[in-house]
C-alpha cells in the first residue's frame, strides 16, 4: 500500500489499524497529501474545546540523577543556587497564593532520583524522612487537606510501590516516555541518563496502568530519533493505552536548542516534522489529548490543532515553565485568542480528565474533593 491509499482508507472511515512501517511512512508524507494528512487527523477530534489546566509549577528538587544532552532544569547539589529539596511550608504558601489566581493544579516536578545524591538525602533526614517518595506523599497530603489545589506529579522513574504509595495523594501523574529508541542512550541526548532507558520508561507507564493512575505521557521529537523510532514511541504508548485505558493525554513536544547545553548547536525538529507527528498521533489516540506546548511553538500553535491537538497543558498565571526557561508561556487571554480565532472554544480543565473522575480511578477523599474543583471550572 501507498501512504495515499492510508490516507484514502481513513477518509472512508475505515477501522484504522496502523503498523509501524505504516506510520513512519505517513511521517513522511509529503507535497498535497500533507494537507489531507492534517485534515484526516483533525476530523478526528470530536470536540471544539481546546482544554487547559491552570497550574502552579513545583520544582520539588533540581537535583537528577540523569543528564539529559538538552536539559537546562538539573542543577548539581553542590551549586549555590540549586533547590536541593523545596520546603513544604514554602510550597503551601506558594499554593495558597496561586489559589487565588484560580488554579487548580500543584504540578510537582523534579530530577529523577535525587536522593541517591547525598546532599539531597541528608535534608531529606534531617527532616525525618528517608526517601523522596516519602516526603513527596507528605507534601502531597498537604495540599490535598490545606489548599485548593490538587497534586499531579512527574517522578521519573519509580517503582510500582513507589506508585502505589503516590497514587494515594495524586489525581493523575506524568512522566514522558522521550523516546523508545535504546540506541538515543549511546547518544549525546541519553548517554549519561539511565533513567532515559525506555525499557525503564516503559515499565513505568505500564505499573501506572496496573494501578489505574490517569496517566500523561509524551515524546521528544528532534533528539536524534529517525521517523521509524517516533513511530515505535508512539506505537508503545498505544499499546500500553490498549491494554490498560489510562494514558489522558499524549504530549508531542519538540526538542528546543538551549545555550550552554551539550545540544546547543543540535538541529530542531521542522515544523512540518511536528504537523506529521501531531497528525499522526491524533490518527493512532483518536480517544485520548493531544497536546503540543504553546510556549515552545508560539507563531506556530495555532497550526497544531488543525492536526487534532486539543489541549494546550498546564499554563501558570503565576510561575516561569522551569524545565523550558527560556520560552515564556502564553497569556490565557493569548490562548483564548488563538482557540477563538480558529473557532474553537477555550475550556479549563482539570489536571485529571473527566472520564477518570470516578471511583475505579480515586480514593474517596481524592473523588470529592475533585468533584468539588470541577464545579467551579470557568
Ligand atoms: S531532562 Fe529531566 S531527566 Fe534529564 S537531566 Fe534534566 S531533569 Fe533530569
């Protein structure tokens, strides 16, 4: 078959069933099918809401144990500017202020394994716990009794107890998957991140299926990756969303260029690579968010949801995107503009999507309590 009898199967409303040959051949569409690429994946979004969640950014510790060749958020423990743990009576204020700009998301995220660091560790005694998980479940707790704000939370690599132990104080929690390509960890991008490992990764998302956690995950295009690794990322997360139904919201972010990182002089990613894979991930998660950061595709957003994304993240009235520093986010207003414009509406959400508010997914504290936030969603 040809990418245009792919396409022309997809028009008919056919059942849509693609391989990986498949798929990274419409990666590489090209000329006027491109064009009907965009319009097959954009017919497939059965909405006119562009959602959003309004959130507060909490850098619990930027200490990692990976070294990502793009990474500008990883500081080490011995830095004097570092946040080697965040106090959690720091972050309750930090929430209780952010409240009143109306969010509703604490979005904790922070180096992976950060307490194999000792400096790390020894705040982590000194404050009677023994590990990050530990301490992340305290703060987490917190938020969900003293604010109005609920916890969503992006670890990293942790086990399934860890989860399980998290699960108990989060409605949904995160983690991208990057990429499934082992040979990106010989690479510039991964070769000093065993975390990145996406065997690892993969493992993650899946005990997260075992144990009904709403789930966001995501690739990073542009790393290094050939179209036929995006279309095994994208395939794994498909498959693990078949078996268990808990992947939210598929995130297809591009690799940016950031100075003074070992990726400075990298290429990015064209924005024709980005409008395929947007396409195309819409076509293979037609039940499931799409979602392209807007800080990092300002001139350029609008385009993505003529391809089928539909959601636009976490946007902070208050907080700079600590893992994207340099590419400040939209305004909501800007949003709402870009959304309007095209003639769709713009649609706060929470950071669990509706469809998992329910008891299979939350504890019974967790369900009222979102229940009650939903409520008051403009
Ligand atoms: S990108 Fe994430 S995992 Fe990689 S070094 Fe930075 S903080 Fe760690």
């Amino acid at each position: 078959m040809t990418i245009l009898s792919y396409i022309e199967d997809i028009e008919k409303n056919e059942p849509i069933k693609l391989n990986q040959k498949e798929i990274t051949e419409l990666l590489n569409t090209q000329k006027q099918n491109v064009l009907r690429l965009m319009k097959v994946a954009s017919d497939r979004k059965y909405t006119d809401n562009i959602t959003y969640s309004k959130n507060m950014f909490i850098p619990l510790t930027e200490v990692c144990r990976n070294s990502c060749g793009y990474c500008t958020f990883k500081k080490e423990s011995n830095d004097p500017d570092v946040i080697l743990l965040k106090d959690k009576d720091e972050i309750i204020e930090e929430l209780k202020i952010s409240q009143k700009y109306g969010c509703k998301e604490a979005l904790i995220t922070f180096g992976e394994q950060a307490d194999e660091d000792e400096l790390v560790l020894k705040v982590l005694n000194e404050k009677g716990f023994e590990n990050m998980t530990d301490y992340l479940h305290d703060v987490c707790e917190e938020i969900v009794d003293k604010t109005n704000l609920l916890p969503h939370s992006n670890c990293g690599v942790i086990s399934y107890n860890e989860l399980k132990k998290l699960k108990e104080v989060n409605i949904s929690m995160g983690m991208m998957i990057e990429s499934s390509s082992h040979r990106l960890m010989e690479t510039i991008a991964h070769k000093n991140s065993p975390g990145k490992n996406p065997k690892l990764r993969l493992e993650v998302i899946s005990n997260a299926g075992r144990l009904n956690i709403p789930y966001t995950t995501g690739i990073l295009i542009g790393i290094g990756e050939n179209k036929d690794e995006i279309a095994r990322s994208l395939l794994d997360i498909k498959n693990l969303h078949s078996k268990y139904g808990h992947i939210q919201e598929v995130i297809i972010q591009n690799f940016k260029s950031k100075p003074r990182t070992p990726m400075e002089f990298h290429d990015e990613p064209t924005l024709l690579d980005m409008i395929r894979t947007v396409s195309v991930a819409k076509l293979l998660f037609d039940d499931v968010s799409i979602q392209v950061p807007p800080n990092l595709n300002y001139h350029t957003n609008q385009i993505f949801l003529l391809c089928g994304a539909d959601d636009w993240g976490g946007i902070s009235p208050l907080t700079k995107d600590h893992v994207n520093p340099y590419d400040k986010w939209p305004q909501i207003s800007e949003l709402e503009k870009f959304s309007i414009e095209l003639g769709f509406k713009l649609k706060e959400r929470l950071a669990i999507y509706d469809k998992y508010i329910n008891e299979e997914y939350l504890n019974q504290k967790l369900l009222s309590k979102t229940e009650l936030l939903k409520k008051q969603l403009k």
